[in-house]
C-alpha cells in the first residue's frame, strides 16, 4: 500500500515549505530541506509544538532573531535606529538562534570579548578593540530588546514572549574611555595649518560655534535666517534635519541656533560662492564626515611638527584629536572666558529648558557677544591669521 503522505508541505526552488492552517493558526514558513521524508517529520514537530501551545499552554519559544527582526521593523522610524541594526548585526553570529530566554551575560560573553580584541583593516592595518561605551550601546540595544519581549509582545494567547528579563551587566566606562581634549591655541595653529583647505574652514567654523561634525557637514544655506538690526546672521538648524542618515536629526530633538562670532561669520562669507545648497560642499555635494583620512593624516603630521618644534612629544589627546574635541574646545574656551552656564548650553546646542526657542535681537546680540569671547581668549588671534594665510 502506498505510503500517505502529509498535506501543508508545497515545494518551491528545491525547498520544501510549510502553508498549513491548525487550530486557526497559519503556519507559514520554509522546512530548510529538500527531502519531503525530512520535511514532514519537521512539520510533524511544528504540529505537536503548535498543539502543547494551545491545550496544555506551552509557552511559544522565540528566537532571539525573531526578536531583534520584529524591534527593527516596529521601531523602523527611529532617529537611532540604524545604529540599532549595525549593532544586531554584530550580535547576530552570537545570539541568532538562540532562544530569548537564553540571552544573558554567558552567552554574551564571546561577543564582548570579541570586540575589544585588537583586529586587522582591510588594508592590514592593526585596529583597536571597541571602546566599552561601543560595546555597552550593543549591551542596551539587548535589553531593550529583551525588555519588549517581557513588556510588550505577547502571543496568540496574550502571554508575554519572555517571562523575565535577566540582569545584563554594563562594562565600567571611565577604565577605558577617551577623555575630550580641548586644543590650546599653539596646538589650533599647528593641526589647523597641516589641514586640506576644505577641512581647515570646516574646523575653523566647528570651533568657533560648537556645532556637532555632521552640522557643519549638512549646513545648508535655507537655513540662515538674517538679522540686519545686528548686521550678521544665524543658522536654524531643524530638528529633523538628518545629518549622516536621513532619520538622524539634531541630538537632543529640538531646533539648533547656530550663532556666529567673528570668526564664524567671516568663514561664512568665504563659503558664499561655492554652493547655492550646501554651506561646505565638497564635489558638488555635503559631505559625509570631517574624521576621514585626511584628518587623520593631518594630525600625524601635526604631532610630528608639534615635537619637531618644540622638543617634546605632543600629548597623546592631541596626537589622536578628534573631530568632536573641537566642540569641547569651543565650550572650554567659552567658560575660561567668563560666558555664563545658560548662554554656555545655548551656543552648545545643550537641551536648556530655561531658554525659549524664540530668541529677540537684544538675546541674540547678548550670545554673539558671549560667542566672541572664545575667539578673544588668545590676544594674538591665530585664528584670523591662520585663515588668511591658507585661504590666500
């Protein structure tokens, strides 16, 4: 007698699929193999699993994949969420199938390890271990996650997907991470002058408005709002704007006064004739980051003209600046000057609420007015005199 087979299975490109309805639930979803004797039997096992679930109340067991999908397609509107799924991509060879309720800090452990390993560039240069705030954002990403599946999702029969969430420990981030290191003028002037032209104006406006790497990369001149009582203008940066990825926005969600010192706004009127769009174009478009390879060439350069000229090794936060240190430098620079708290987080873009987004003339003089002061902390204004020299 002919052997019966089981119906639900269909085959497609060589693989066996199931597409069965069972206790009106739909099972959709492939075998993974090509033999129809090893696709029933999978089947088989998904009928019996799918039958504890609905008569005995057998908890439906997720995978963390299954997890980690479905936050990316809910959560798919997110500013951050392309961060999110460059880290679940990292955790995807280490947790992928693992069920939830395995997802702790043992099963985590290969990965953290993994990440702070020293490894090779493509080039076959050696690269450092992560810093432990990289592999902690990884870390919190896991919890939210986790947090959902407890919280949140539920199945067919309204249990949540997750009993509980586990404790996942941080990793201490003071042990290894890079302090901000704000320039002295005699540093300003050695790493600016080694600077591609490009570059050095970028720097030059950074540091004399404490806007973040991808404002200045995504300045656009729609957003430059003129103030003829005080004879200059500001930028209004919105809050959405997108920066590096479309969805990316201003950091603290809210629109961004860009106020310019003298500085600032004689760097402006140098950018006036290169785009109608973008403030610092670079090949027709904005540019995608200041910390390319040309920074990261210049500052080589800048550390051994720094020991050249002064007999002494150049300190190791200047031999390794970073695009985002010119921020701090602005802030630091503000403060030695004297510059109140409240005008301080204005001009940092710092979320204040004591300061209203509508800002009258006698304010925005009052910020301007604090602006110049971080340009007027060197009586010798290298930063003027740097710029007309590369510029000429």
């Amino acid at each position: 007698m002919a052997r019966k087979t089981i119906s639900g299975l269909y085959e497609r490109n060589g693989i066996w699929h199931i597409d069965k309805v069972v206790r009106g639930t739909r099972l959709q979803e492939s075998t993974g193999t090509s033999e129809r004797e090893e696709a029933e039997q999978y089947l088989i096992f998904r009928l019996e699993k799918l039958r504890q679930e609905k008569v005995y109340g057998v908890r439906q067991v997720r995978t963390w994949r299954e997890a980690a999908t479905r936050f990316l397609v809910e959560y798919q509107d997110q500013p951050s969420i392309a961060l999110s799924a460059s880290h679940i991509e990292q955790l995807d060879p280490y947790l992928g199938d693992l069920p939830i309720t395995h997802v702790d800090d043992g099963s985590l452990a290969q990965f953290i390890k993994d990440r702070q390993t020293p490894g090779l560039t493509k080039t076959g240069k050696v690269k450092p271990g992560v810093s432990n705030r990289t592999i902690n954002i990884a870390l919190q990403r896991v919890v939210r996650i986790l947090n959902l599946c407890a919280r949140k999702w539920r199945d067919a029969e309204k249990r949540p997907w997750l009993e509980s969430v586990p404790m996942i420990s941080m990793l201490d981030e003071k042990t290894n991470s890079r302090k901000p290191y704000p320039l002295s003028w005699e540093e300003q002037s050695v790493l600016f002058a080694e600077l591609p032209a490009h570059l050095q104006r970028m720097a030059m406006f950074k540091v004399n408005t404490g806007c973040r790497e991808q404002e200045v990369c995504k300045l656009r001149w729609d957003w430059e709002i003129a103030v003829p009582e005080l004879d200059t203008s500001v930028f209004l940066i919105p809050a959405g704007f997108g920066g590096r990825r479309e969805t990316s926005g201003v950091k603290n969600g809210e629109d961004r006064l860009v106020v310019l010192n003298g500085v600032a706004k004689s760097v402006i009127e140098q950018q006036r004739s290169q785009s109608k769009e973008w403030v610092f174009p670079y090949d027709g478009t904005g540019m995608h980051r200041m910390n390319d390879s040309a920074w990261k060439k210049a500052r080589v350069r800048a550390a051994k003209i720094w020991q050249e000229k002064y007999l002494r090794p150049a300190l190791p936060g200047f031999a390794s600046i970073r695009v985002h240190d010119l921020k701090h430098t602005f802030g630091r620079r503000l403060r030695a000057a004297g510059v109140t708290l409240e005008d301080r987080k204005a001009l940092l873009g710092h979320k204040n609420g004591s300061i209203t987004s509508h800002y009258s003339t006698a304010e925005l003089g009052q910020l301007i007015e604090a602006a110049n002061k971080a340009s007027s902390t060197d009586s010798r204004g290298p930063a003027l005199t740097i710029l007309r020299r590369k510029t000429g």
